[in-house]
C-alpha cells in the first residue's frame, strides 16, 4: 500500500500525531492483523470488547443443525464456481455480456458439474430450492434464470402437462436442450391472471389451437428467457372454443399452451411470432426478459397442458373440475413453487447482506472514550438496534421457510386438498412478508457500512437492486397479503360455523375466544425476565394480537359492507387487513422458530438459538407496544421492562454474532471485501479502489 505520510508536512508536533493516529487507524482497517485460527485459516482479529462473549456457541453444529441433510449440494455448488473463475460474474459487466456469461453459468451447473436440479423440481423439492439459494448467491441473475428454466418453465411443462408432455419435453429441459419461458404476465395484466387476454382458439378443421395477441395490451411482457436464448414458451390464454349457438364461441378460461417460439437448429424466429427486447433493468440484467406477440400462431392440439382440462379431436372440451375457477385455482395451485422458493432464496440474499453487515461491523472501528483506543462500531446501541434483530429475523425466517418447503414437499406427494390450501396461503404471505422485509434491511445493511458499503465490490447496490423485483414477481405483496387475510376471514367464519381449520390457523380453533376475552389484570403486570422470556407468554402476546386484529376487521366489514358493498368495504379497510395478514405471519414465524429451538439437540446451540429466538419476539411486541398498551394486555411497567429486556438480548446477540453469521457458512466470495474475512479480500478492494 501507498506510503501517505509522505503527502504530509505538518508543521507542529499536535498536527504530526493527529496524522499519525489517523493513518495507523486506516491502515489497520485496511490491512488488519491476523492470527491462526483453530482450524488454521486466517481470519481477522476483532477487538476485544467484541469478542467478549457470554455464551460459546459451537458454530460447526449450529450450521449443521440449520443447513441439515441439503449441506452437501450446496457446497457442491459453490466449489464448482470457486474453481471456475471464468464463471464469476465480474463487478462491471454490460447487459449483453451478463446474459451470455448467465447462460454459461447454468449450462456449466448442469452439464460440467453434474448438478441437474429439473430433477429435483418434483422428487425433491426440498433440494432444488437448496440449490437455488446456493446459485443466486452466486449470481441472482442465475438463480432467476434457473428458476425461469426449471421451476417455470419445466415446472408447468410436468405440472400442468400429462404423461405425454413428460415424454417428450422432460429430457430436454433437463439438459438445457429446450430452453423455455413462462409467459402469463401480459402489457394490462400481472397480478390478475384471470384477466389475460391472450386467445387460443380451437381449429376442429386442422385439429390445432391458433394462439392470437388480440391487442397492444395483451402483448406478453417480461418473459424470462425470451429475449435472447428461449426455444419454446408456456403460453397462457384464453381457451376459445366454436359453438353452433348465437355466441359463437365459448370462453373455457385461462389455459396454458406449449409455443414453439424459435428454430430448433438455426435459432431463428418462428413465423408468426414477435420477440422484443424489454431492455435494461434495474437489477438482474443476466436475465434476457423479451415481450413476445402471437399473429395468428398455430400448434397442435396436443400442446395444451391438459391435466386439469383436455379437448377432443371433434372440439368437445371435458375436465374433472366442474366450473372454471376451480380449474383456475388448479392450475395456479401447481404453480404455488415459485412463491416457496422466492421466500426461501429472499432469505439467502439477507443472510448474505447480515453477515457482510456484522462482520464489518464488528472490525470497523470509530471513535471511543478520551484517550482510549476507538471500539468497533457494533459496540454502539444504534448499531446493534439496526443488525442485530435484523439478524435474529434472519434466522427466524430460516426456520419458518424450511417449515414451508417441508409443507410443499409434503403437498406435492399427498396432493391433499388441506395441505394445498395451507401452502397456498402460507407461500403468499411468508413470500410477501421475507422479501418487503429483506428489500428494507438491504438499504440497512448498506446504511451500517458506511462509505464502504457504497463501493460495488461489497456487493450491496447488486443485491438491493436483484432482489428488489421479489417484491413483485410471482404476485406482488399487496396483493398477496390481501390472500392471507382472505383466508384468515375464511377461517374465522368457519370457526363460528363449526368447520375444520387449516393446521396454519389452529390457534384460531382452541383460543380465540380467550384471546377476545379482558386482559388479565395480573399477567399484565408480570415483568420478570423468565416471564418474558417464556415462549408461552411470547407466542401468546402474538396471538391475541392477530385475533384483535381479524376481530374487528370482520366487525368492520359487515358494517361498511352495508353502504359501500362488499368491495367498497374492503377498500375501506384494506390498510388494516394488511396489517392483520402480517400479524399472522409473524406468528407463524415465530411458532416456527421456537419449535426449532426446543427440537435442537445440542445444549449450547440451542442456548444460543433461544436468545436470537427471544429477541425475534419481544422486539416485534416492543414495535407495536401501542397495540398492547391501548387493551392493557400490557401494563406500563411491563412495557418498560420489555423495552430493557430488548435492549439487554440485542447486546447478549451482539456478543456471539460472529458465530452466528460464520453458521451461514457463506464462502468468501459470496461475502466479499473489505467485509469479507479473508486478507487477500482486503488486498483485492485496495487494488480495486486504487490504493
């Protein structure tokens, strides 16, 4: 590194030391010592103040215990692009090059590394979501591109298609030999999907469907794959079918179609067929998203995906579902994977952005008391306030993603009309709930680390901008949680009605009425630690604020229903239905977890699992404390001591958050430099800085 004190002439002995010290404290930051680890890496030495401990948390059996029997794949995945650094996305890239070197990227996953993940699509969910968090930590761009290929548009191929469509397509799209798309998103139409325009008309005469782009808005928009290397398309449209009526026509719903959209061997556009460029994006310019126009494209009959609904050679249409929203609700049920693993991977981009966060943090050091050495930056209250339950809604999200995925996997075997519905309503709102708040936390993130954090080789401006489309895609928030409090109200009728629950809502079942009883008095009151600490009173308090909550937004409903109809009423209240469908969210999550820490074997880990646990709940109760304090469930000296408590457990966090983001077991070049752990990390940064 540059010798600075050669740029310098102070001229009095005061100026000579501040200098000095100013640049000893950046050299140190810069090049930081090292010791010899026990398992003999180099890492960097933090302060002592941050390496005080209250606890010894094994950080090999923690990782095992959260990464569990999916460990392996993963490593798999990241050794492969560690030994390959033609195939490291580099830090400036131009939109054209990026979409070629995504699509080496997946092509080498499947062919050279062997990891085939179409496969695990339906055998193994639990898997094929493993990998998926493992590639977009690698590059989002690729993760969204092998979910594009693989859960999209292979998913709908063997979800929506029949033993005929498996024969003939699944070989191919394993191998990366039928690129495809998934095109339902239209110009006028996203989220509601029932209101596609696209057509495809039954011809009986040449026994083929002619698939039609009626107008200008219904030109199918950001279709992933379609720019530059789709071959095929799954095609939603408007199922037409010829009557001999007045009508004319029949409208059967939305379908989906296999499209043909270029030459097999030269690659050209197929006639018919219109393919424009959507440009350059915010984020995830890997990805080549196109819009595609149909003229009049026609294909045979067999290329509907006719699990839920088939037509005859003679035109007859049959199904086994008997009216057209449950065929919808169907076909958008087999669809459900894409919100299981946008959560699950939404919540490996934020583990990524913490574990950059905490690690800096915890080197970087700032001020201190008067002629004393300056303290790392996490040894500030502010700073701990920002990561650190950040930190602890990282793993708490974890757990209730596994628990997701383990619902899916189950779903996909059982096909139990419950299950479905449960992972329907849980993938909408753990979907929605994981990436507003991995969306927020990334700017945190970003905030905590400084001018350092703005530099592009620490990675903050391309996950901000890769991930922030989660919000979006596979249905945006909103709307998703506007489902979840839905079915909340669903459920809470059923509860009056005597019908069954979903096991999401079973709380609903045993303790709604003791959650819409007077507060007790006493435990009000109670403000003992292991009082607060106890996962009773923690999961409670969660609880009967979601029950308030569906309470009186039912109560609101009926009324408003009454002058402003059923829709004007629910617009009326919709900033308390999305509040009630988040509370019920974190509940779930926090359910999750506290299971995950009384399952966990080991002694210690699950010490340390039951702090981050205790501070995911009462720092959720201490930000709505109002809520609790205008029903008095909440007495003003258990606010106060809620408040302490918090503020005590994100210092206890703080003490082994190195542990804790080191049980991610991110290798380092997903974590890069200056945050990253390594020295040659550093010397990569001052090289790419010009120091």
């Amino acid at each position: 590194m540059e010798d600075f004190t050669n740029k310098f002439d102070p001229t009095t002995e005061d100026e000579n030391y501040q200098v000095s010290r100013r640049i000893q404290r950046l050299s140190l930051h810069l090049t930081p010592s090292l010791h010899s680890s026990v398992n003999g890496s180099n890492q960097l030495e933090m302060l002592t103040c941050a390496k005080t401990k209250l606890l010894d948390v094994n950080t090999s059996m923690l990782s095992d215990y959260m990464r569990g029997k999916n460990r392996e794949i993963q490593e798999r995945v990241f050794d492969f692009f560690n030994s390959r650094p033609d195939l490291q996305t580099p830090i400036e890239i131009s939109k054209d090059e990026h979409r070629e070197l995504c699509m080496r990227q997946l092509l080498a996953l499947v062919k050279e590394a062997g990891i085939k993940p179409f496969r695990y699509v339906s055998e193994d969910p639990a898997k094929y979501f493993a990998i998926a968090e493992a590639v977009g930590s690698v590059d989002m761009s690729l993760g969204i591109k092998m979910g594009v290929q693989f859960s999209l548009w292979g998913g709908s191929v063997i979800n929506l298609g029949t033993k005929k469509h498996k024969d003939k397509y699944y070989e191919g799209i394993d191998n990366m030999d039928y690129v495809g798309c998934f095109a339902m998103t239209e110009l006028h139409h996203g989220s509601n999907v029932q209101g596609l325009q696209t057509t495809a008309t039954f011809d009986h005469i040449t026994d083929e469907f002619i698939i039609d782009t009626p107008n200008d808005g219904a030109i199918k928009w950001w279709i992933g794959n379609a720019a530059v290397h789709g071959k095929f398309a799954s095609v939603f449209a408007r199922l037409i079918l010829p009557t001999h009526d007045a009508r004319g026509s029949s409208d059967m719903g939305v379908h989906a179609f296999i499209v043909p959209i270029r030459d097999m061997k030269t690659h050209d556009t197929l006639p018919g067929i219109e393919i424009h460029d959507c440009g350059h994006k915010v984020g995830l310019n890997g990805v080549d998203n196109g819009a595609l126009r149909f003229r009049s494209v026609r294909i045979p009959r067999d290329n509907l995906l006719n699990r839920f609904g088939d037509v005859s050679r003679d035109g007859k249409y049959t199904s086994s579902l008997p009216t057209i929203n449950k065929r919808f609700a169907a076909t958008l049920g087999e669809l459900v994977g894409g919100r299981v693993g946008l959560a699950y991977t939404s919540n490996g981009v934020l583990k990524i952005a913490v574990t950059i966060a905490v690690r800096y943090s915890l080197l970087r050091q700032q001020f201190g008391p008067p002629k004393q050495p300056e303290i790392s930056i996490l040894d500030y209250q502010s700073q701990q306030h920002k990561l650190m339950p950040m930190l602890a809604s990282t793993y708490a999200f974890h757990f209730a993603t596994l628990y997701l995925v383990e619902k899916y996997s189950e779903m996909k075997k059982s096909h139990d009309e419950q299950v479905v519905a449960d992972v329907h309503a849980l993938s909408a709102g753990l979907k929605a709930y994981v990436t507003s708040y991995t969306a927020k936390s990334l700017s945190v993130c970003r905030e905590a680390c400084g001018g350092h954090g703005y530099a592009a080789v620490n990675r903050f401006g391309s996950l901000r901008n890769d991930h922030d489309i989660f919000q979006t895609f596979e249905g945006d928030n909103t709307v998703l949680l506007q489902q979840v409090a839905g079915d909340l109200l669903k459920q809470y009728q059923e509860k009056f009605r005597g019908g069954t629950l979903a096991v999401t809502w079973n709380y609903l079942r045993d303790s709604m009425g003791t959650y819409l009883s007077q507060p007790n008095p006493v435990t009000a009151r109670w403000e003992g630690e292991d009082h607060l600490r106890d996962p009773n009173f923690q999961l409670d308090a969660f609880r009967y604020r979601t029950s308030r909550l569906l309470q009186s937004v039912a109560l609101r409903l009926r009324k408003h229903s009454k002058t402003l109809g059923s829709f004007g009423a629910w617009n009326r209240c919709l900033n308390h239905l999305l509040t009630l469908a988040e509370s019920h969210i974190e509940t779930v999550i926090l359910a999750k977890f506290i299971e995950a820490v009384q399952s966990c074997p080991e002694g210690n880990t699950r010490v340390a699992l039951k702090l981050v646990c205790d501070l995911y709940a009462l720092e959720r109760i201490w930000k709505d404390i109002g809520t609790y304090r205008n029903v008095d469930y909440v007495a003003p000296n258990k606010a106060k001591a809620i408040h302490k408590l918090t503020d005590y457990l994100s210092f206890q966090v703080k003490s082994v958050s190195r542990e804790l983001v080191d049980a991610f077991d991110l290798p380092d070049n997903v974590t890069r430099a200056p945050i990253g752990m390594k020295s040659e990390a550093y010397a990569h940064y001052t090289q790419y800085v010009g120091f």
